[in-house]
C-alpha cells in the first residue's frame, strides 16, 4: 500500500487531506465526550481509564502500533504512531484524556457528558479541552496512515492522563524509552487553531512562616508567624515587578504575575482564638513569561522571603516549588517545526496562520523542560471556553485541526 501513492508531495498532501472526513471526525470526538473521565481522588473508578481503552482499541482498530504505559495505578497513556522511528524524526501530537469536574449540572443547558451536535457544535465538559483536539490528532494519525503517504521518521499521537492534576502522563512519557525518540510536539490543546509559539510558565511557591508557640494575651513570649507571613504576601507586589522586570516583553503573553492563592494557619494541630501558632503557610500562584530561567526566578522569591524575615526579627521564611518549575516556553519562526505547522495551516485552510501565545501552562511545558524539545499549542475550541459549564467546540475548527495536523506531519516529515 505504502509504494502505490508516492506520487508528488503535493499529491500525496492533497490525497490525506480528502481523507479527513467530518462525519467520522464528529462521532469519534462525541465518542470520547460520552465517557466521563473527571478524576476525583479517593473514588478508584472515577479515572481516565475507560476513555483510554476506547483510545485503543480504536488504534488497535486503525491496525496501528500501540504502547500502554501505566502512569498511576489505574492511569494509563496511550500512544500509537505510524512510520519508523530508525527513519527519521518523531513527531509527537499530544492530547490527554482527563477532564475537570462538570460542576453543578444544572448550571448546564446541555447535559454535560451527552455531547449533543447542534448549530454546528459539539457540547459537553472536555469537547474543547480537549476531547475535540484529541480526536483531530487521531484521525489525522488514521488518515496518514490511510493515505499511504511516504514519511521519514514517524508521527506519534499521545493520549495522556492528569494534565488537570499534578501532569503525573506527561512526567512518566518523559521517561520512557518512546520519549527519547520525540523531536517535536504540536500540543493540540484549544487555542481557536492559533499557531501558539509561546507558553506562559508557572512555579507554585509553598510560603512557610515559622515562628513561636505561645498565649494570644502573651505575644511578646512568642514569635507570630501570621505577622511574618502577611509582610510576604505584602511583597508579592514587589516580586511582580522583578520578576517583570527581569522578562522579556512578549507580543502573546500576559506579563508575570503573582498571586496569592492559598493561605493557612495553623498549618498542624487546632485553630485557637488564643494561640499563636508555631507556622502559617501560603501558596503564590507565580506566572512566568520567556526570560528568567529558575535559578533567577528561584533567587526573587528567596529575596522576597528575606525582606519578609527582615520586618519580623525571630520568624523564618522559608518556600519550595510545589510540582516543580515549569519555566515559560517560546519557539523561533525560523524553528522547522514552525514553519512546518505554518506551512500546514495555510495548505489545510487556505489562510495565513494566526500567531498566539498559550496564557498556562500544559503538558508541552514539560515536554520543554524535562526533553528539551520544540514545541507548538494549536488545538480546536475557543481559548476561553475550558472549565465554562456548556463547554463545545465548533465543528469547523475541528475539522480544521485535524486538517493541518495531517498536513504539518506530511510537511515535518517529509522523505
Ligand atoms: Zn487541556
């Protein structure tokens, strides 16, 4: 099959891309939705396990070349490619499989896991993020190997658990041996099918005050690590400004932010109207663009607890990533991944690719940072829809994305 259609480039791409088929495309993504995949710790069912053997068996299905790799107990990754990787480059398209919680399903007009169609929509938690995008990678995975489409190297298509939680799918893909074949990824999470070169990137500092245990009529006798805290949260202002400072301006970007977003005292034992306690604790939400790598960012916020240590003599300031660090991302124009993506958005839809920028961090931010390599986030479904109750992603943007990840993989890997 793979030699009778070598023809020319240019008629091998229009050959697959005839090949994506709306129909096909819209019960596949409605398929995926119907299976509620909300994880809820402590509630062994309520897992992405059900959605990701559908993910297979519909590969196994295709007659593609699948590996299970158990993330979590109960939490499998599913990937499937076609070509050889002993070709040529890999070329990742990634999508996971978990969903956020439907919420209060009476806030809802549709219900939330009936994937209704209507005026030209797909509805349902997780139809934009990102059952849709998923979908359109499986398909355009089906639809080149379909085609018989000549490629070096081979396209993997990435079906991975948590990326609402801790991103345990992406971690462990990072470690495998599959991993280290990967030479690019286009993370297709929904992003209205922008070409998005830049990814905002976070670090969750766990703020720990330290101080004293004593009487509340007493405070002299103790230390009050309330006090200390509440001179860290009033630095978050001046950490926003170095940190923003210390970033290049981004064209796609929000600038840095800091945000405080938990806060805790007493962090052991029974809260007491008259107890100082000996610790409080505090999260800052921190948003990062391109520009301070971790140790500069890691050296701020040691500075940040230092002047809030200064204002309360006795009390100590001490924070730890939460997650680790996920820096920001950014990819050049020039990088062969985008102008294979660029040139695809223009043979799939006939118009100039839009450039965007991706406001959190996702899976391709680890990608980034633990396999170094290039990343880009297109995927179908308004940016601002995830996590909304009457969640839906249009068709035509389906369809459009599953058309230019077929053509940016005949682009990317072309013999
Ligand atoms: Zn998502």
């Amino acid at each position: 099959m793979a030699s009778r259609r070598r023809g020319s480039p240019g008629r091998a791409l229009a050959d697959a891309l005839a090949r994506v088929d709306e129909g096909e495309l819209v019960a596949l993504t409605r398929e995926l939705v119907r299976i509620p995949s909300v994880v809820r710790p402590g509630d062994p069912p309520a897992t992405e396990a059900a959605v990701a053997r559908h993910v297979e068996a519909w590969f196994r299905r295709e007659g593609l070349p699948v590996e299970v790799q158990e993330a979590a107990p109960g939490r499998p990754n599913v990937l499937a490619w076609h070509g050889d990787a002993r070709t040529g480059p890999s070329l990742l398209l990634e999508g996971h499989t978990d969903v956020v919680t439907e919420g209060d399903p009476r806030e809802w007009k549709r219900p939330p896991f009936g994937a209704e169609l209507a005026d030209g929509r797909i509805y349902g938690r997780g139809s934009a993020d990102m059952k849709g995008g998923l979908a359109a990678a499986m398909l355009a995975l089906a639809v080149v190997k379909r085609s018989g489409a000549r490629l070096r190297g081979r396209l993997v298509v990435g079906a991975l658990v948590d990326e609402e939680g801790d991103m345990l799918g992406v971690r462990h893909l990072a470690g495998t041996p599959l991993a280290r074949t990967l030479a690019a990824a286009i993370i297709c999470e929904p992003e209205q099918n922008e070409l998005c070169l830049e990814q905002r990137g976070v670090v969750w500092a766990r703020v720990t005050a330290r101080g004293r245990m004593a009487h509340g009529a007493m405070p002299e006798a103790g230390v009050n690590p309330l006090t200390a805290l509440a001179a860290l949260l009033a630095e978050a202002p001046a950490l926003e400004r170095r940190l923003r400072r210390l970033s290049a301006r981004s064209r796609y970007l929000k600038a840095p932010t800091v945000t405080p977003t938990i806060l805790s005292a007493p962090v052991d034992g029974v809260p007491q109207a008259n107890v100082i306690p000996s610790a409080a604790r505090a999260v800052l939400d921190v948003r990062l663009t391109p520009g301070p790598d971790a140790p500069a960012i890691a050296k701020e916020i040691d500075a940040a607890c230092a002047r809030a240590m200064d204002r309360c003599p006795g009390a100590r300031v001490e924070w730890e990533p939460v997650n680790g660090f996920r820096p920001a991302t950014r990819v050049d124009r020039s990088e062969p991944l985008v102008r294979a993506v660029a040139r695809a958005v223009r043979q799939a839809t006939g118009r100039a690719p839009r450039w965007g920028g991706v406001p959190g961090s996702t899976d391709g931010t680890i990608l980034r940072a633990t396999l170094g390599i290039p990343i880009v986030t297109l995927g179908p479904g308004h940016r601002l829809i995830p996590h909304q109750a009457d969640e839906y992603v249009d068709v035509r943007e389906l369809v459009d994305a599953a058309r230019i990840y077929v053509a940016a993989a005949l682009n990317f890997l072309e013999p």
